[in-house]
C-alpha cells in the first residue's frame, strides 16, 4: 500500500486472507440481544467477515472477470453489521450476473471510516496495482466531513465532527473548505474513471454530501434518507440493516439495469 494511506494500511494488512467474527463497530462489546427499536435480528454467529488476501470483504481482485465490477464506499458498502450477501453491492452484483449470465467477481474496495479522500486514495491505489479497467464502478459516498489530513508524512489521520482532534477542529469545521476537499478528491475519482472508461453510478447517505454530489456529478442516484436507512439495524444497532440494504440495491438496479441491455 502507499504510505499516503498507512493508516488504512495497517488495518488491511492485520487481516488479509482471514475470517473474523467481527468488525469495526460490529463488536463483542457491543452486542446486544435487544435493539432500541426491537430484536436483535442476528446472533454473534450468524455470521463472520471474509477478507481477500488485500483485507478487502470480497473476492480477489485478479479473479477473471467477463465484466470487471468495482464498488467504493465506506462502511455501509462494506457491510458492516450484516452478511455479505445482504449487503447492497453483492445483491447488486447477483442481479447483474443473473441479467447477464456473465462470470462477475464481487470487487469491492469500501471500508469503513472513510471519506472521500479515502475513496479517491482506494480508487488510485486499485489502478495502479491492477492492469483491469472497470467498465462500471458503483459508489455510495460518505459525509462530507470525514476528512484526511498529514500531521507528519506518512502519517494520515481522519478527522471527522467529535472525533477529538483539537489541534485542528478549528480549521476542519469549515463547511466551504470541506466541500473544496471533497470536491478535489471527487475530481480524482472522476479522472481516474475516464482513465478506464467506465459508467459510474454514484449516490450518497448523508444529505450535505447528497447536495454535493448532485451539483458535481452527471450520474447522482437518488435515495430516501431517513428511517429507510436506519431501521431495522444491523447486528451493531448502528449500521443500516438488510431492508435498507435491499432498497439500496433497488435504487442502483433502476438506474444500472437499462444499461446492461445495452451490452
């Protein structure tokens, strides 16, 4: 990995090519039977998180593809809180399989606590690891207000509201400078995508970063934010549950499903 992302690094690396029972927020301690709006609906055991042998939840990336895929995101396209297969990307990617019949590994680079300097600093390190060129890529992008920033080179922290950051919460709670970084690492994105000549299909879960996306892209989705989006939740009670992940899809599908006719 590039030192640029060493802190995403280091959590790619402590579990490439493993299975853990749990993830990020989805954790031990914070399991409980009891939902605030209702039952649990998953047990510790239900199931576990799969890591390819980069410390991404999906297949691998040098897996054959009749029609190279790619999804970006951050924890809820990662699927933190629920099964894999729940997720919004891998029902996706089965509807697109069965509408094609075509042999299509699930790539999918999200991880959670990220924002859109993470995405663009996966998308980069994706092409230039791996010679294949997408010809689509899906992305659901995260507040606006998660933030990177270089405190000493290499070292990269995450800034995002009540994170406790002191030393630059002043400067990062500016709104008009979080839509210029955000719209920078937008930008790499995008150019990064023409580079490979793909459809994008990008949304957002967050209204400020639904706004920004709309302005700055030719291919916004829009979803319902609200309860859709949160209830039921996942097995951490905090992440959007499988409901929301399948109105996710559902979104997507509309949109991504007039262009496979296409092929």
């Amino acid at each position: 990995m590039d030192t640029i992302i060493d802190h995403y690094a280091k959590r790619l690396a402590s579990r490439r090519g493993e299975v853990h029972r749990w993830c990020g927020t989805d954790n031990a301690e914070s399991y409980h039977e009891q939902h605030k709006q209702g039952p649990n609906p998953f047990k510790p055991e239900d199931f576990d998180y799969r890591f390819n042998s980069m410390g991404f939840r999906c297949d691998e990336f040098t897996d054959e593809s009749e029609l190279p895929i790619l999804f970006n995101g951050c924890s809820i396209t990662e699927g933190i809180g629920v099964p894999v297969t729940d997720t919004w990307a891998y029902q996706l990617i089965e509807k697109i399989r069965i509408a094609t019949g075509k042999k299509i590994p699930f790539w999918n680079i999200a991880l959670g606590g990220g924002g859109f300097d993470t995405m663009a600093d996966r998308t980069v390190w994706f092409a230039k690891t791996f010679s294949v060129k997408p010809k689509f890529v899906f992305s659901l992008f995260p507040s606006m207000y998660r933030r990177e920033y270089c405190v000493d080179t290499p070292n990269v922290r995450m800034w995002a509201p009540g994170t406790g950051h002191s030393d630059v919460n002043e400067l990062f709670s500016d709104t008009y400078f979080a839509q210029h970084q955000c719209v920078r690492s937008f930008n790499t994105i995008e150019a990064v995508h023409m580079h490979w000549g793909c459809r994008t299909f990008n949304s957002a879960w967050e209204s400020h970063a639904c706004e920004l996306i709309k302005m700055i892209s030719s291919s916004y989705i829009k979803f319902p934010i609200g309860k859709t989006m949160y209830a039921p939740r996942g097995r951490d009670d905090l992440h959007p549950g499988v409901g929301a992940h399948g109105d996710l899809c559902g979104a997507f599908w509309k949109v991504v499903e007039p262009e496979l006719q296409r092929l």
